[in-house]
C-alpha cells in the first residue's frame, strides 16, 4: 500500500528524479570522446562547460566527465558548448 | 461607550480587515478602483496597520502578490472592481488552485465595454468558475463583519474568498456601523496557520506541472495526478458550505450579529411568492415584499448570501413550499438568462415539484432599482404565474 498524497495543493521536493525518468524524452543521445575532452586529457579540472551549462544538471565535473543518462533529455547543449567537440549527438534508435 | 460609527462601505471594508491583522496588502489603482485600496495604504502609511502595502503595476501583479506573500505564511488582502478583477482572472485560478486563503473585496461593478463606474454584479459572476468563494453583502455592517469572517472561513478550508459589494450603492454610502472590539476579534480569528510554507530551510517547487496520471515521488509517496488535486479543490467547496455556516453563528454568538450563512430569508414562513436575489438587490426585495404584502400578497425574500459553494440543500429548503420564484439579479448570461436564476433551476429540479421560476435582470450599469418596481415587476408575473405557466422570458427591469 503507497503512502497517500496528503498534501492540500500539489508540491514536491528538490530530491534527484522528482519529475519522473525523464531520460526517456529523449531522441539525441550525448557520447562522449574522452580523447578529446580537455580535462580528460589534462588530467585536471579544466573548462567543464559541459558541466556549466547543462540546464538539467545531469553532467558529473569529474575525471572522465559523467552524463546520467537517466535524466538527460538529449538538448545538445553540451555538445553545442565543448570546444573540442567531444560530445556527439547520436540518435536513440543508432548504437 | 459606544462602538457604533457611520461609514461607508468601502470604510466597513477597511476597518475589518485592519481588524483581522492582515499583513500584506496589494492593489492597483485602475479606474475603477474603489476607496477601499487608498484607505488600506493611509492605514499602513500611519503606522495604523502593521503592514506591507506592496504597489503594483497592474491587478493581475496585485494577485501574483497575494499568492507569494500567502505562500511564505502572511494574511494578504486586495481589492479591486469591474474590469480590473478580470484582470485578475488567471490569478485568481492560481489561488484557489493553490489553495491560498486571501480574502479579497470585489467592490461590484459593471463590466465595459461600454465604459462604466456604476453598480451591477456582472464582474464578479464572471468569476464563478475560479474556484473562490464568493459572500455577497447586503449593508455596510455585514461587509465589515464578513472581512473577518472570510479569513476565518478561508483558512479553515484553505480556499480564497471574494467578499462582494455593491458599487455606489453600498461603497460609497454612508450607514451606523457597530465596530468590534479589537481582542474579540483576536480571539474569535486566530492566526493564519498555513498548509504549506515556502521558506529556505524546507525547500519546495509548488505547483509543478502535473500529468494526467498519478506520480510515485522519490520517497514512494503516489502524489495525486491534476484530477485529483481538482477534486479536493471541489472537495473544500463542498465543505465549506457548513464551515460558512458555522463562522457565521460563532460569530454571531461573541458579536451578536448574524447575518445568516450561506442565504438569509426575509417574511418567508407564509410566503407564497418568493423573492430571490444577493447583495442589495435582494436587501431592496425585502422592501418589494413589504409593498407586495400591503396589497394581500403573500411574498417573502430569500437572500443569497454564498454564491460559491451554492447553498443548494438551503435553497430547496427555503422554497420548496413557494408557488412562485422570481429571481432577481443584477448580471447576465449573454444568450440565455441570468446565471442565478439557472442555478435556482438546476437546484430545484431535484425537489420533483414545478414551481414557476421566472428571471428578472435589474439595475444594470447602476440604473437605479427601487423596491416599488421590484414588486410591479413581481405583479407582472402573478397572472402566468397562477396558470402555471413554466417558462416566461427574461424581463428586464425599467430598461427601453
């Protein structure tokens, strides 16, 4: 048995995922070429665009880079911002 | 010492909400906008009122402010009128959507185009289906006693309330008004609890977009779909009802006042003809009555005082023994008929009886209504009335 819905107006939390699954809106998919991305490479923090500018958050600034795919909707943002072009949208239904 | 002051309307309207302790306080001041906003801003002005009055550039802002400062746990109030209020009107979706317990006067108006400034209900029956309640009074005291009132009534079923008044007719008018005592009213409205409040420490996106189905959250909580949420709204109205009901004889009980709940009746014990209308157009029937029962003509009034929720087991109640309804309103339903006099339809076909009901519009655009056209209107009816006949098209009062 769920726990009922006592709230009088509708309202949720700021927790991870309150909005439903959302990766599945999605038509592009972001890979990643490590070889390429600049923090990678340096071994370092380095520009994280891709980090700074992704409107959902699901870019983890880390060595390599992460993108929850859970979440990520597929905009291109990232891909359109990192200046080496590591990131490519690829379509959902390619491998 | 005597508490009994004269004032205008708009002035009962002020005084009641100082009284309840509001808060915040938002408006504009469009044309046409009543006194009632410019009273409030000398009241926070002075010192009077321990207050925000926040400016706006518009009505539509004046409610966007209500609804934030509601949200983060202030009592709120505003005002506005006419054309002004249907400004309003995606807000005042928002609010009761939200679930927000601001009381706001709706001085009546007419609505433009043409333009006027004068008198008629049309604007705040446009506003029917925002979810509001909506209290119409019938003289300055009842204003006053309703601000308070309408907040305790508000956070009770956490649902906005509109208190209605006649433009002119009682806004700016002057009647005696008996003012209550300041710690009486304390005690008889206590603090604004809020269901929810917006703050730092407990974070929360309300009102986000809801989807035609429920949602499980992330602590496993099935969080209701949009459907749901609309059925409590209708849910609180529902309630509401009773709660209207019982503020009005608790207040009756510290104050001595009661001015009735969701409807009033005037001379109906006996009454064969019955007088339907709200504010004070059903206040001017009581008088119609008089001049009807002078001339051996049984008529009595019934007074709508909660449009929303409509008091639909009272109305049944109040004319289940008429043989004839006459209802009188001061606002339209442009290609049918007076949205109250449907209303009365619909509640009183589940009584199986067949009572004519016959449809009076009066006093639009402040056209002057006097109790002695109300009942030559009413007398005008009496012969189709006693043949039964069913339906008789909308008259309208002293118009071409």
């Amino acid at each position: 048995m769920k726990k009922k819905d006592t709230n009088v107006a509708a309202m949720c939390g700021p927790q991870i995922g309150e909005g439903g699954k959302t990766g599945d809106w999605r038509s592009l998919r972001p890979v990643i070429s490590h070889e390429r991305c600049i923090p990678f490479q340096k071994k370092k923090s380095a520009c994280f665009l891709c980090w700074l500018y992704c409107p959902e958050g699901v870019v983890k600034a880390g060595l390599p880079i992460e993108i929850n795919l859970e979440y990520c909707k597929g905009c291109g943002i990232c891909a359109e911002e990192c200046p080496p072009k590591a990131i490519l949208m690829v379509r959902e239904d390619k491998s | 010492m005597s508490r009994v002051q004269i004032m205008t309307g708009n002035q009962a309207a002020a005084i009641g909400a100082v009284l309840s302790g509001v808060q915040v306080v938002a408006a504009y001041p469009i044309t046409p906008q009543s006194q009632l906003a410019e009273i409030m801003s000398q009241n926070v002005e002075s010192g009077k009122l321990h207050a925000e009055y926040v400016r706006v550039e518009s009505e539509h802002s004046a409610m966007t402010v209500c609804i934030s400062a509601s949200t983060v746990g202030a009592r709120v109030f505003t005002a506005t009128s006419a054309n002004g209020l249907l400004y309003m009107h995606e807000q005042l979706h928002w609010a009761a959507g939200s679930r927000l317990p601001i009381v706001m006067c709706c001085v009546n108006r007419g609505v433009g185009a043409p333009w006027t400034i004068f008198n008629d209900q049309q604007d705040s029956l446009a506003q029917r289906d925002t979810g509001w309640i909506q209290i119409y009074c019938r003289n300055n005291q009842e204003i006053l006693d309703s601000v308070i009132q309408a907040y305790r009534i508000a956070e009770t079923v956490y649902v906005p309330v509109m208190v209605c008044y006649d433009g002119f007719v009682l806004s700016h008018t002057m009647m005696p008004v008996e003012v209550p005592e300041a710690d009486k009213v304390r005690a008889f409205l206590p603090p604004y609890v809020p269901h929810t409040v917006l703050s730092p420490e407990n974070p929360k996106n309300l009102n986000p977009v809801l989807f035609p189905w429920k949602r499980e959250d992330t602590e496993g909580v099935l969080c209701d779909g949009y459907m749901e949420m609309r059925c409590k709204l209708q849910t609180a109205l529902d309630r509401s009802r009773e709660v209207i009901a019982e503020t009005s004889r608790s207040f009756a009980d510290v104050f001595g006042r009661d001015h009735g709940g969701v409807l009033w009746e005037y001379r109906t014990d006996d009454a064969e003809i019955m007088l339907v209308g709200m504010g004070s157009l059903a206040s001017e029937a009581t008088m119609a009555a008089d001049l009807l029962r002078s001339e051996g003509i049984r008529a009595g009034v019934v007074g709508i005082r909660a449009f929303r929720p409509f008091p639909k087991e009272d109305i049944r109640r109040a004319l289940q023994k008429a043989k004839g309804i006459l209802i009188f309103e001061k606002s339209i339903s442009y290609g049918f008929e007076g949205g109250l006099c449907s209303e009365i339809k619909a509640v009183m076909y589940a009584t199986g009886k067949r009572a004519p009901i016959y449809n009076f519009i009066a006093g639009l655009g402040g056209r002057d209504v006097k109790s002695g056209e109300l009942a030559e209107a009413a007398k005008s009816s009496l012969a189709e009335l006693e043949a039964g006949k069913p339906e008789r098209p909308t008259e309208w009062v002293n118009c071409g």
